[in-house]
C-alpha cells in the first residue's frame, strides 16, 4: 500500500522516518483513527479537527488542514471497491535532539491505511489495576505516546478480552485503552463525563447527539451492577460487552435490547451521513 510521508506517495516499504523523529525517540506526536469503507473515510472532519486539538494540547505547530486533506484523498484511493479498512493519520514533532526538547525541524507527517477486520458484535473486558490520570499533561489528547495502554490491552488480552477498561485515580470509570465504555442503568445510558479523563472520542460524541445518551460520574462498580455494557471506537462502532473480566472472577452478561437499539441507531445515521 502506499503511504503518504510528508508530502511524498510512498510504497510502504521505502514509508521511512528519521531515527532521530521525536514521534519515535520520545513519542511526541499525535494520531487519528479512522474507519474508511470502499475508499471513503468516515467523520473525517471531525477526526482532523480533533488532530489540531491533540497538536495544540501538545504545543506542536497547528497541522495544515488542507494537507491533512489531500493526504488522506490519496491514501485512500488506492482502496476503492476494496472493503473495511483503518486510515491511520500521525503527526509529530519532527527531527529533534535526542532528549526531551525539540528542535527546529518541521513536523512529521504520515498517512497510511491498511486492511481492517469486521469486529464481532460483542466482546469481553478486563479492569486493569492501574489508574488513568484525569489531571496529566496529556489527559483528553491523542497522542502517539501508548505505552501504557499497550501494557493495559496485553493483561486484558492474557485475561481472553479484547479491551481494558481503566478508572480513574478517584475510582471512577473512565475509558477503554483506544475504546469509549458506556453503561445502561435502569434504561438510562450513561458514559463517562470527560473530568474522568477519558478521550472526547468521535464516536462516542455521535452517540451522544444521536441517542438519548448523557455523561454522568460513574464509579467503577458500575461494571458490577449495569444492565448492559458497550464500547464505542471508530473501528468497532457500538459494540456490546458480554463479560467483564477482574482478577478473581468474571461477570458474564448478555447483549441487551438498548444496546441493540443504539448500535442499530448509529448504524443507519452513519451510512446516511458519512461526515458527520
């Protein structure tokens, strides 16, 4: 496939970035994801506009919107007619001195895309023991700098789950490692209110607005006692949570009816809208 690497169509394999880019040495950059069905990205203003907040919460150089654009445009191209795929934008801080601060280099920017699964329609979760922090530098950012969700997701998947769920360091809910966590209660559907440091994720605002979803202060032993459970990302939509997994049991549930309803909701005003 090929790759947009600043300003240059690139095949995958010649796709390179300096050893010395700060996105690489210290993860100083951003990121979006996106899904992209038959060659045409879905909410992509949305993704790119969320870009430019991450770039300015990490006081890198506001992205050229119009670039971001026509990089996007080509890389997809290539994958009309071709099925589910991930667009992947990343945006750093460019060739740099090898430590904490930055140089005088323009930042780095790289589109690619690449073939996607379909997700199942329900999935299991794991609570991970180590708190997401509401009050960091980069809380509410997207930022290249995963390391800790990568532990996360590594315990939740050695558990048999596909996600890893976080509270926050008050003990409330918070958010997956790339997912947003929705709950039902007594037939409301509550979501994590940002303060609990979780990611303003698109998805997520779209089931807001489209739904009669609300944000509210969740404690973790919600998990215990909610009716039904679903994740939202933009690579798995709205997709119900059938088991949540702690370290000395486990709590099965079945996919429920306003999970059904939501994920069907999200469905329909998505294909009839694609940039939402």
């Amino acid at each position: 496939m090929l790759t947009w690497v600043n300003g240059e169509l690139l095949d995958e394999s010649a796709a390179t970035v300096s050893v010395f880019d700060h996105g690489l040495t210290v993860g100083d950059g951003v990121f979006e994801t996106a899904k992209v069905v038959d060659g045409v990205p879905f909410a992509l203003s949305r993704h790119i506009a969320r870009l430019g907040r991450s770039a300015a919460g990490l006081g890198l150089p506001a992205p050229d919107e119009a670039e971001v654009r026509k990089a996007c445009a080509e890389v997809v191209e290539q994958t009309r007619g071709a099925g589910l795929h991930r667009l992947r934008i990343t945006y750093t801080g460019g060739v740099s001195p090898l430590g904490s601060q930055r140089g005088d280099a323009r930042p780095t920017l790289i589109v690619a895309v690449a073939p996607a699964d379909e997700m199942p329609p329900a999935t299991a979760v794991a609570v991970v023991p180590w708190p997401r922090n509401e009050r960091g530098a980069l809380t509410g950012l997207k930022s290249t700098s995963y390391g800790e969700n990568v532990v996360a997701l590594a315990r939740a998947r050695d558990l048999g789950a596909s996600e890893a769920l976080f509270a926050d360091t008050r003990g409330r809910l918070s958010e997956g490692t790339g997912s947003n966590v929705f709950v039902v209660m007594d037939g409301q559907v509550l979501t994590p209110s940002l303060d609990a440091g979780c990611l303003a994720g698109v998805t997520r605002a779209l089931v807001l607005e489209w739904t009669e979803a609300v944000e509210a202060d969740l404690e973790l032993d919600v998990l215990e006692r909610a009716d039904e459970i679903f994740l939202t990302s933009s690579t798995r939509d709205v997709q119900a949570v059938d088991a949540v997994l702690f370290d000395d049991r486990r709590r099965d549930l079945a996919p429920g009816p306003v999970t059904a309803r939501i994920a069907q909701t999200f469905a329909e005003r998505s294909r009839a809208d694609l940039d939402p």
